[in-house]
C-alpha cells in the first residue's frame, strides 16, 4: 500500500495488473447479437477484427521495450498488461473461429490482410531508410499510447451503454466487451507511462495519435461493409451512414463527438490517463463478470 494511501483506497494510476485467464461460450449466441440491429452488431464486430493481430503487436512491441526499461514498477506493470492483452487477442480470436465461423460468417481474408499490416508496415524494420529501429520503437510505442488511449475510454464507454442491456444485446457477447473494456481502463496509464519513458517528446506523441487513430472511421465502415457482405443472412447489404446516426441515436454505437472529445483529451500537453475513465467502476464490473469470476477472479 503507498504510503498515505486509506485502506481501501483505489490508486488510479497504478492499480495492480494482472491477466485473468478467461472462457466464453459462444455455443447460444447468435449472429446477430444486438436483437433487431445486424448492422449495428457488425460496426461493433470490427473490434474482433482488429483486435487478436492488434493486440498481438502490442506484445510483439513490448517484448523489445522491456530491456530499455529499468524502472522496476514500470516493467512489472507492462508485464501485467501484455498479460492481459494476450488473453484479449486469443478471447477475440475465439469469436471469429467459434462464432463467425459458425454462424456462416467467414473474417479470415480480411484478417489475413489485416494480419499483415502489423507484421509488415508495422513490422520491426523501419519503412524509411534514414530512421533508426529505435526512432522506429518509440513511433511503434506512441502509436499504442494512442490506441490504448482510446480503448480506454471505449471501454469506459461500454461498461456505462445501458442502451445495449435494453436493446436486449447477448449476455455472452456483453461479458466479453465489458470485461475488456475494464481490463482496458485498469491498465489504461501503462502505455503512456512507457511512451513518456522512452520518448516522451510531444511532437511525436501528437503525430503518432493521428497515425494511429485517423484510419479508425474508415475502418471501422471498411470492416463492417466486409462483414456485412460476408454475412450470408443479409444478402448485400451495406453499411449506410444513417445506420450509423441511428445506432447512434439509440445509444449502442459511441458518437462521433465522444470520439473527438476523446482526441482533444488526449492532445493536452498536461494529459495522464489516470485522470481519464475509473478504476473502481472497471473492478466493480469485473467482481460481476460470469467470465471473471469463472476464471477465479475476487476483489481484494
């Protein structure tokens, strides 16, 4: 306990981190998760998409990180999170292999191209000749700051979407997002606090966010128009804007101007995630979540 510290006390910004090794059957879930709405279900099944290679690069990153860190605090919090996004990656993966799949929804040539994004341009050789691997690090590493940054504040978002619970959204598929998403708020400063310690030049910090996040709304249409496409149940439907404006509007979709607001947060100079979102309301789910508590997760 840091001195000072009440019994009971959250620390915000160094809470401990720990990967909780969780299972979901996705056996009664249907393609269609969010009853009524299978567009909807596909702009939020992106994340499923994006995530297992995602996170997977994240730990690929870390993994070269670990040696320049000598901080003892911090090197164990970066191995508390790529715990935790191991366990995301492959939980994401299970619902494109034993959900999609099953349903007659087939994501791999999309995630295969996918796939090679983060190996290839993202990989460990620079893409520019004049720039050294470790410049090539530190960009890598502001590129996930930023991403986590927003996971962050996604997840926040989903363990509050009341709207979803009341449009009646798979429980199964509910656990899984809001258990993620808490995790993705508990650790939610150990990115930053890693890209602070390796760089922490401001310039970089502003250019790598929008490297990493201005792609997001063209992804987020290109991966739904995919899975709609590929969805055999929906015979050609695409994704329309006004699909987007009425998930929206029903609150089971984050609006364009939470994601801006979002942005504006991060490019403060006086930014620290742990000012952002809230552990306790991230525990106080995860003390809840059928996953969790299956994987032998208690509060302390």
């Amino acid at each position: 306990m840091a001195k000072g510290r009440a019994m009971g006390e959250i620390d915000e910004r160094h809470p401990v981190i720990a990967p909780r090794r969780v299972r979901f059957d996705w056996e009664g879930t249907p393609l269609h998760w969010i009853p009524g709405e299978p567009v909807a279900t596909h702009f939020i099944n992106v994340l499923h998409l994006l995530l297992p290679a995602g996170e997977r690069w994240f730990v690929h990153v870390y993994k070269q990180t670990l040696p320049l860190i000598e901080d003892g605090r911090l090197r164990a919090e970066v191995k508390g999170f790529m715990g935790q996004e191991a366990v995301h990656a492959y939980s994401h993966q299970g619902v494109l292999d034993r959900h999609m799949l099953a349903g007659g929804l087939d994501p791999r040539p999309l995630t295969a191209r996918i796939e090679w994004l983060f190996q290839n341009l993202l990989g460990d050789r620079p893409p520019i000749p004049l720039v050294t691997r470790r410049q090539w690090l530190s960009f890598r590493v502001g590129v996930i700051a930023g991403i986590e940054h927003y996971t962050a504040v996604l997840g926040q978002w989903i363990l509050d979407a009341r709207e979803l619970d009341a449009a009646g959204a798979d429980p199964t598929m509910m656990d899984l997002l809001r258990w993620h998403g808490a995790e993705e708020v508990e650790h939610r400063s150990v990115a930053f606090d890693v890209y602070q310690y390796v760089s922490g030049a401001y310039w970089r910090r502003f250019l790598t966010f929008f490297a990493g996040v201005l792609a997001l709304p063209l992804t987020v249409y290109l991966g739904a128009a995919y899975l709609c496409h590929a969805d055999p149940t929906l015979r050609g439907v695409r994704p329309r804007v006004r699909d987007y404006r009425r998930a929206v509007r029903r609150g089971i979709f984050p609006s364009n101007r939470f994601m801006i607001a979002a942005a504006r947060a991060y490019l403060r100079r006086d930014y620290h995630p742990s000012a952002e979102c809230s552990t306790r309301k991230a525990l106080d789910y995860l003390v809840t979540s059928p996953a969790a508590l299956a994987a032998g997760y208690r509060a302390s």
